[in-house]
C-alpha cells in the first residue's frame, strides 16, 4: 500500500473532528514516513478548560504542531491578543478546511495558510438507492427554517423527513400530529450515525452556522444541498426547493450526480496527500540536521557571553573598558558587544582588546520594524528600522552571523509568529537564554522552540551593569573566524548563572539616574 493511502486510513481511524474550532496536529520528526504515529496523536481544541489543558500540553510539547480551524464559532477564543500569540508562536502551520473559515480564523490568527480538505470518508457516505426522503440539520436558534420544511411535508405525501440533531443537547422541533408518522428526528453525533440517515435522501437542508461537515458528507453520498440563495432571509425558498425535487426525477438524479462531483477533492485521501505534500513536508523540512563530528573537538573550552551593552547604548552607562577588564577578571574568553542601534561600542573594543586575551565579537542589537535581531562579527553599524528581511540581508552583506535575542520576551520587541518562521531558515544562532528575562517561562519557551528544530542555540548575559556580565553565556571550543564560531557552537553548552533580578535592575536604575544628574548639571 502507497504512502498516501496509508496516510488516508490512519486518518480515517481518528475520532472525527467533526465540529472542533481548532485541532491540534502534533508532527513528530518520522512523519512523512510514520504516517501511524501522528494519526494517532491527533486532539482538539475548544473554549473553555479544555483549551486550557489542551494549550498547557501544547506548551510542553516537543514536536511540531499543525492547527487546522474547521469552524467559524468561538474564533474569539483566546480573547486577549497575548494569548493568541502565544498560541501562535507553539504552531508550526495553519490550515483551515475552507474560504470562508480561512478568511475568519486570518483576522483572528495571522499567518499562512494552506487551504487542505475537510476529510470525508467515502467508505461511510456513498450512493444508495434512492428513497423518499430529506433530511434537515436541526438547530435550535433556527427553528422557524425548520418549521417551514417540516410544513412543506404536508404537500408531499409518501416522503419523509429525518430531523438530524448533529450537536448534543440540542433538544427537537415541534412536529404537527397530522406529520408525526413521517418527521423523525435522529441522532447524527458521529460520521456512522449521519451515513446512516442521509443514505439516499433527495436533498440536505443545512443549518446555517457552524460545521459545513454534515452537509459535504451528504453530497459525497450523492445527496444535494438545498439551501438556495436568500433561504436564509425567506425560508419558504428551501420549501419550494423541496417541491421541485420532489415531483421530479430526473433533476434529483442531476442534482446528484452535481453534489457528488462537487466534493470529490474533499476526501481522506485528498486530504493526506495536500497534508503531506504542502504541510507536512514543509514544516518537517525547516528541522534542521543534527551536527556531525565535532572539527574543533582538539581545542581547548572558553567561555563567551553573547550579549552584552556598554555606555553606546541609551539605556546602559558601563564604559567599554570597565566591561573588558570585569570579562577578563571573570575568567571569559570571548565577549560580544551588541549594543543597541549602534556599532560604536563594538569598535572601541576591538581597540581597547589589543593585546589582552579576550576575544571580542564585534556585533549590534538592531531595532527592526518587525522586532530586534542582533548581528554577530560585523565590520560596520547597520541602521534601524529597517524589515527583518532588510536587517538580514545587510548582516550577511558583512559575512555576519544573525543572531536572534530573546524571541519569546514580550517585554522587549520580537518578531511575530508569522516573521519568526517565515526567517527561520536565515537565523544562525537563536537565543534561548537571556540572563535579564523578567520571565523565566520566555528562556522555557526558546529552549523548547530551538530544540523543536534542532536550532543552534545561544545565551547571553543582555548585561547593562557590571556586575550582570557573565550571568549568562556559552561554553565553546575556542575559535577564529565566523565560520568556525559556528562550527563550535553547535555543540556549545549553556551557561546559566543567573543573579537576582531586583538587585541588577536597580543598579541599572541607579546608574541611569546619575548620568540624568550628571547631564542636568552640565
């Protein structure tokens, strides 16, 4: 059996999300070739303390994610802008089972998306031989709709009407005694219930919100919605669409035939090769390889902070050299001066670091307008505000090494989810732990995020006091070039010597205020 097909009954064997907002694909890294091990982990979201639990798990998850939104309903859920980002930021891709759904969930959850089938499965819902009788999905709030087709069985003698409840607790219509030997009213909770009921009826009347599932399973059966333009203003057309198909034949048989062809690209298997070929793929592509043996494995360790500010940047008053000789006295091998939106803080120290033992990179921490991104080994400043994709480019203009500081840290500027994973093949080494985070749960996010990818990842001290540098850095094999910065860091250890964050802040806030003071009296 072909990949494709096997992807298709393992899809077909998962408890069917038939009206889920949201559900949830976990892809671990064998997915396009152990189609059984993400089938099987497949679970949904919905408002409420489900979506609670169901974000916690997310959250400590692992392997990639794939959301999928299959209603309309409840996209107001997250309510809080922070929450659907953080949402966002655990997702790896974003489909949606139609226009109309993938145009609602856009607004509410930005991103890309793939438009991928609903997932019928056309061993339930095939053509039957035809009998009497049309089936309406009920719903409480449209209970006039219901009302007008159940009246119009009065005009159809011999044909009947299956009332199909999809949701639970969503209690019957009145039915007129003259009609109770022909309105029954069903139970359609899952897939088999609904083939059972639809299963050569002449026509599907909808309800007007909510799943487009039960009326597509109906057209793959070969049963015709009727919901004609308007209806929803003046049920009396969905009444007089009936008649029509009832006194004739030949325009069932037609209709038929039509609903059949309609949905015939909305199947399992539809579904798993467009999954596969412009989902799964993709974002199983974007992990990256882990490191092959180690080329620098003969030199000796060093320790480097990769973060670091001096009295260049607006919000830091350490002066260059006070900041080289703290580094030397704690024992680190190599520094990174980033400071913020200007390269002359890197330049003084590659000056003041002739003939001392520490290595400086020299690099900047630039303000895109889509976040802060941080060149490594730069020659010359890169100006502000310019796009991510800019920033970038001008980094590698320089052979420099993209650096992304604090990705998770939403007290500082970040990429959004859309940008993140839209540059995450152009980013060398990814920050997943920054000493001065106010939140340890943004480093927990990194960390989890690098390795979901198997990102090269980094850490830096962010230090804009003395005595914050080197709270956080990396343990690598000493280096020379770029190149071989990378190389090592491949394999780097993560440092964290984390000190209190009262203590280093206040300093910060001392500081700044003596250089307001100094200013004033000058």
């Amino acid at each position: 059996m072909d990949q494709p097909a096997l992807r298709s009954l393992a899809l077909r064997d998962i408890p069917a999300p038939d009206f889920a907002d949201v559900t949830l694909v976990p892809v671990p890294p064998g997915a396009p070739e152990d189609p059984a091990v993400w089938a099987a982990e497949i679970f949904s979201l919905r408002s409420g303390p489900r979506w609670i639990l169901a974000l916690l798990a997310l959250r400590q998850a692992r392997s990639l994610a794939v959301a999928t939104f299959h209603s309309t309903e409840r996209l107001a859920y997250p309510p809080g802008r922070r929450q659907r980002e953080k949402l966002l930021s655990r997702i790896d891709a974003l489909t949606a089972t139609d226009e109309r759904v993938l145009e609602a969930a856009r607004k509410r959850f930005p991103g890309e998306y793939v438009r991928v089938p609903i997932g019928l499965d056309g061993h339930l819902f095939r053509p039957a031989p035809p009998v009497k009788r049309f089936v309406l999905e009920w719903r409480p709030d449209e209970a006039i709709r219901a009302a007008t087709v159940i009246r119009a069985l009065g005009d159809l003698p011999d044909w009947e009407l299956v009332v199909l409840r999809t949701r639970p607790l969503s209690g019957r219509p009145y039915v007129p005694r003259a009609l109770r030997d022909r309105v029954h009213v069903r139970r359609g909770l899952d897939a088999a219930a609904r083939a059972r009921e639809v299963a050569g009826a002449a026509g599907f009347v909808p309800s007007l919100r909510g799943s487009t599932r039960p009326a597509l399973e109906a057209a793959l059966a070969g049963v015709p919605t009727v919901d004609p333009p308007g209806a929803s203003a003046q049920p009396e057309l969905v009444a007089a669409a009936l008649a029509r198909l009832a006194e004739d034949e030949e325009l069932r048989a037609a209709q038929s035939a039509e609903a059949r062809a309609g949905v015939a690209g909305e199947t399992f298997e539809a579904l798993a090769e467009i999954l596969e070929r412009d989902v799964y793929r993709p974002v199983v592509a974007r992990r990256r390889r882990p490191p092959a043996a180690d080329p620098l494995a003969e030199r000796p360790f060093i320790t480097a902070d990769l973060h670091m500010h001096t009295e260049h940047s607006h919000d830091c008053s350490v002066p260059v050299a006070a900041l080289l000789d703290q580094a030397e006295a704690l024992g680190l091998g190599a520094v990174a001066i980033t400071d913020h939106n200007t390269f002359a803080g890197a330049r003084e120290a590659l000056e003041l670091a002739r003939g001392r033992k520490i290595r400086v990179i020299p690099g900047e921490e630039v303000k895109t307008t889509a976040g802060e991104v941080i060149g490594l080994f730069l020659r010359e400043e890169i100006p502000r505000s310019m796009s991510m994709a800019d920033t970038i480019a001008a980094i590698r203009e320089q052979d420099g090494v993209v650096y992304l500081p604090h990705p998770f840290d939403r007290l500082h500027s970040i990429p959004d989810s859309r940008t993140l994973h839209a540059h995450l093949g152009d980013l060398d080494v990814f920050e997943v732990y920054n000493a001065k985070l106010l939140l340890e749960g943004y480093n927990d996010d990194a960390l989890r995020f690098a390795r979901k990818y198997n990102l090269t990842m980094g850490a830096g001290s962010d230090a804009h006091v003395l005595q914050a540098i080197g709270t956080g850095g990396v343990r690598i094999r000493a280096f020379e070039t770029p190149e071989e910065f990378l190389i090592g860091m491949r394999t780097a250890e993560i440092l964290r010597r984390p000190k209190s964050l009262v203590y280093l802040q206040g300093l910060k806030w001392m500081a700044q205020a003596r250089d307001r003071r100094s200013k004033t009296r000058a």
